[in-house]
C-alpha cells in the first residue's frame, strides 16, 4: 500500500500551484506595467517632444494590467457572484479609462484594486496555516516495536493498525492507540484545547499529535492517517474553510441585479453630465469589495477560534444556528456521564478480607472486555493471582481457574447456576458484580458510570445564554435517568428511548418552533444529531456515526465547550452584522461622493483607495473575533 494513503489529508503548500502561477504572472505584470510607466515619467521630463512615445508606452502598461482583468471579469459572467461583481465593475471602468484615453488611470487602478484582493487571499491563508499547523502535529518517524521486542525507527506512514509503538519523554504519539504498557503525562492542548495534561495510563486511549511529557508508553496503533482523531480534525476544518456562510449566499442571489442597477446608474450619470470621471468614480466606488470579505473573514475567524477550543465546526451555516438556539437536548451515558464506569462500593461477606477480594476482581478485570471488567481492572491489589481458562459468559459474568479454585465474576444468576449461595444482590442504580472462590462468596462489588465534571455549571451558563428548555434524552432506565438529571438540575426526562424515539422527539420539538443543540456520542444518537438544529457530538470518545451525523464535534472531553460554541456563535453573528454595516455603509458614502463631487482629478483612484481602507477596516473587525479565548477567560 501506498505510503501516502497514510498521510493525513492536508494540503501539500499553503498555495495550490495553479495559485502560485497566478500570483506570479500578476506581480511580474505590475512590475513591467509600472516600469512602463516610470519610463514614460522620465521621457516626460527628458523632452516635452515624446508625446507620442509616453503614450504608447502608458497604453502598453494599460494593456498589460487590463489583460488578467478583462479575463477575471469574462470567466465571472459563467458564475457571478460578488466577487464576478468586482471583476465586472473594474473591467468597465477599465474600458472607460481606454475609450478616454487615461492610459495611466488604467494601469494603476487594477494594480490598487490588486491590494485589497491581496487582503482577502491573506485572510483565506491564515485558515490553510492553521490546517497545516496541525499536521504539523504529527511526527515524521515512529519506534515500532517487533514480536522478539526490538525497537526499529520506521516512517510513521509505514504504521498499520495493531503494530505496537513506544512514546518516550518529548516524542509526539505517533498514531492513535490504547496504551498496553506505561504510565506518561500527555499534552494534548493542540488537539483538544484542554490545557491541563491527561494522565495516560493502562487500557486509555491516546490521540496522534499528543506530546509525552514524561514517562515511556507502549501503546497499540488503532487509526492511521486520516482515520485518526488528527486526520478527521484536518478534515472537518477543511470542509469549514470551503463553505459559504449563508449570508454570502444571500448576497451572491442579488448579485446579478446589483451589477444592472449599478451600469444603469453609471449610464445615467454619463448622459446627464457626459463626466466619464464621474462614471469611473462611481463604477469604482460601487465595488463591493469591503462586502465580499465581511462574511468569510468573520467565518474564517470563528472557525479558527472554535479549533483552538477543540471545537470543529462542518460549516460556518452552524454558526448563524447556534446564535439562535433556545433548548438543549442530551444524552446520558457518554454525554452528562463519562460513559466510563468506576467502583464506588465493595461489600465483603463477614470474614472475608477486602484487599483479598479486589485483588481476585482486578486480576478478573484486566483479562476482560467487558465496562464492568475494565472499571475493575483499576482496582487497587496484589498482581501475583495467577487465572487460567478464562471464560467469558455473556450476559452472566467471567470463570477462571485459580490455585485455590475456580472463580467467577458475575451476575447473581452466575452464582446461582454454579451452586454458589450467595446473599440478594444489594439494591444498587448501577452495575452490580459479584466475586467467589471455590464454594464460597465473598461479596458484591457495585459500580457507577461518573457523572461529567462541569456539567451542572454549564447548564446554568446555557440557561443564562436563554436556552432555559433542557431535557435529557436518554434509552437508560427511568431510575437512573432521573438520579443523574437531579444532580445537574435538569427538569425533563425521558427515558428508555430507542433511536427512532429520540429522532421523534427531537422532531416534534423542531416542528412546534423550537431550535434545539442536540448534544450526544454514540450510534443511537445520531439520527436525533442529524435532526436538530445544531447536532454536537462528544468526539473524545463518541462513535464515528455519532460524528458523522453531527454539525459539530467535540474533540476533548470538556462538557463547558458545549456552552463555549453558543457564546461563539453569538459573538460571530455580532462581528458579522458590524462587518456587513460598515461595508454597506461605506460604499454608500463613496457612490454618493462620486455623485456629488464629479470624479475630479484621480476620483477613481482616490475610490480604489477608500475601498481597500474599507476591506482592512473589516479584517481588522473580524480580527477582533481571534481574541476570543474562554481557556483565559477572555471573551470580549
């Protein structure tokens, strides 16, 4: 297999080369146009006599710069848009220029026009540099580890799933993994934007891109390139740069009919006063150029800020939703919960010693598949308990041998089936397990799935934002829906809920005028992800169809960026509405400046010129919206 199917989809340069073609073939056009023109300047002051040579030599300027406009304006007339808008507008005010005669007016103006399409490629780039930012993340070469044990420095393209590689102190993971050996810090800040390290122990798993800080890991590859966590958070940030935010659509719909309204109030002006330095003013005051960058730079922004929380957004279209929604639906397990269980109690029969007891659980748990079995496998014991012929019973328990006997771990059915005696299992909301050895019991160990820490705070916070309707959505039973929807305040329960429920319910709340954030991880959640107004998935550990269906995805486990991405959407749909008046605004003053004052000498320059102060004006509006960093507390 190629090496590259490995790689993740990144793009190989910031520029494509047809882009670079291009940028190369403008700047060496406005570099002979204004030597053209300098050497015309000089034959003007040499002698007063090279008239005729000035002007052929200011026209051949005109025409080399007149070329790449007349093919931009010609190519938008298949496709128009706001940007055809532009295009369109200076290639008639180019013409106006030649049929006058104002061979440098002519040149100079695509070259100042030029500037402001420079500002909108360098807001587009910042994008790829984040994109390319993050496969930076990966590193270049991996310690695979053989069956005889020997540790060989191969091409991390070179991984597949299943080989074992080890992370030292500084290295970056090279692929995502469960770790099967080790104990290290990891600094996974640039994936998920949690800035405090994660403890990587036995059995976790760990993400490509994340950082050792300390400690030797031994860790099983499970994804490779784009299948990785990196690779799908590389892909959805490529998929956010391409969409149009949908008040981009909305202009590009009346583009065409701006365009007529513009020539006709161009031609207007021309028969009333027969001023063509009016109708150059006005052509070129009416560019929208400000306009075309108000949306995708604030959208632009909003995505990038929204990575660095761990957050990726599909599409720009979900920001608009997120400003909007008033209700929150979740899920229990894997959502409000960690979906990760953990002993909370062990009861051990009279006589029977509990480091006994969790020793026997733990040595069981750590050959078990099982939630229940990894929970155990946590426990604190001896690890000189030596099992064999381990059997897994479905839906019963576990049965391995032991130098004192046969062992089992289980439900109480287990037991009874064995002819074990053993006390009613004790009346518990979570998972309950019991342990013997031999003839005898020795007690219940019981569990829980962990509720997610900041729930409850966050919660509050979207209640705060106006999102005051909050159910949780889950297919878990009735008594255990309602425990945990007491300890994070929610009021609206439904339990027990198939797939095909929680798709109606979150259809019916849809259908009576509601915009609800419909937060979940797993396979049933996907169809209500998919029919909400925003889907957001817990991707730290959700399911690939969770993920898939959702708008929105989570990188880290931090519940809070739930409310995070609403107060983003707010703060973008504001930078927008700024972006759009001052745009707007500012091509009204200048269309009305070019009416009222005629054009006069350079009028069309002196346009270009405030059009591309509009176009920095929205950029550095929309950079404001960079400065928005909950991890620091600034939001402002």
């Amino acid at each position: 297999m190629n090496a590259a199917v490995n790689a993740p989809p990144v793009p190989a340069a910031l520029l494509t080369r047809r882009e670079r073609r291009h940028w190369r073939l403008r700047i060496v056009l406005v570099l002979w146009s204004l030597g053209l023109l300098g050497l015309a300047w000089l034959l003007g002051i040499a002698a007063d006599t090279l008239t005729v040579e000035r002007q052929l030599l200011t026209a051949l300027a005109a025409v080399l710069m007149g070329g790449p406009v007349m093919a931009a304006a010609f190519r938008s007339l298949r496709q128009p848009d706001l940007h055809g808008v532009v295009d369109q507008l200076v290639a008639l005010a180019v013409i106006a220029c030649w049929v006058s005669a104002d061979f440098v007016t002519a040149t100079l103006l695509p070259v100042v026009m030029m500037i402001g399409r420079v500002l909108e490629d360098r807001s587009l780039l910042g994008s790829r540099e984040a994109v390319e930012a993050l496969s930076n993340l990966t590193t270049a070469v991996a310690r695979r580890i053989d069956a005889e044990g020997v540790v060989t420095s191969i091409d991390v393209a070179a991984l597949r799933p299943g080989d074992t590689v080890e992370v030292r102190a500084g290295d970056k993971v090279p692929a995502d993994g469960v770790v099967v050996d080790g104990v290290a810090s990891l600094d996974t800040a640039s994936l998920t934007g949690e800035s405090l390290p994660m403890e990587a122990t036995l059995g976790q798993t760990v993400l490509g891109g994340s950082v050792s800080l300390n400690g030797v890991l031994r860790v099983r590859v499970t994804r490779v390139g784009g299948d990785s966590a990196l690779g799908r958070v590389v892909a959805l940030m490529q998929e956010a740069e391409r969409s149009k935010p949908a008040v981009t659509r909305l202009l590009e719909r009346y583009a065409g009919k701006y365009l007529i309204l513009v020539i006709l109030l161009a031609a207007m002006v021309w028969f009333t006063t027969l001023n063509s330095a009016a109708v150059l003013a006005l052509l070129v005051a009416a560019c929208p150029s400000a306009m075309v960058l108000a949306a995708p730079s604030t959208a632009l922004a909003a995505v990038s800020v929204a990575a660095r929380h761990g957050i990726l957004l599909k599409s720009s279209v979900f920001l608009e939703r997120l400003a909007d929604a008033d209700a929150v639906v979740l899920d229990k397990t894997g959502t409000v919960t960690t979906g990760q269980l953990r002993v909370v109690d062990v009861r051990c029969e009279p006589g029977v010693s509990s480091d006994h007891l969790r020793a026997l659980a733990r040595a069981l748990g750590r050959v078990s598949s099982h939630p229940v079995g990894r929970a155990l496998a946590h426990l604190s014991g001896d690890d000189d308990v030596v099992l064999a012929e381990v059997h897994e019973q479905a839906g019963f328990g576990m049965v391995a041998m032991a130098p004192q006997g046969q062992v089992l771990l289980g439900r109480e059915a287990l037991f009874t089936a064995h002819g074990i005696t053993c006390d009613p299992a004790p009346s518990h909301a979570g998972p309950v397990a019991g342990v013997s050895e031999g003839t005898r019991f020795l007690g219940w160990i019981l569990l829980a799935d962990e509720l997610r820490a900041g729930v409850a705070a966050t919660l509050d916070a979207l209640r705060d934002l106006g999102l005051g309707r909050q159910t949780l959505l889950t297919g878990d039973r009735a008594s255990e829906a309602d425990r945990i929807a007491r300890l994070v305040g929610i009021d609206e329960v439904v339990a027990g809920a198939l797939p095909h429920d929680k798709l109606a319910f979150v259809r019916q709340l849809v259908d009576s005028g509601g915009r609800p954030i419909v937060v979940g991880d797993g396979i049933n959640d996907a169809l209500a992800l998919r029919a909400g107004a925003v889907g957001i998935a817990m991707g730290g550990q959700g399911s690939d169809i969770a993920m898939a269906s959702a708008d929105i995805v989570l990188t880290g486990h931090d519940f809070a960026r739930v409310a995070t991405c609403v107060r983003l959407g707010r703060r973008a749909r504001r930078t927008l509405q700024l972006n759009l008046a001052l745009s707007a605004g500012w091509t009204v003053v200048l269309i009305t400046l070019a009416l009222v004052g005629g054009g006069g000498s350079g009028g069309a320059l002196t346009a270009a010129v405030l059009q591309n102060c509009a176009a920095f004006g929205v950029l550095a509006s929309a950079g404001r919206l960079l400065r928005f960093d909950e991890r620091s507390g600034v939001n402002e």
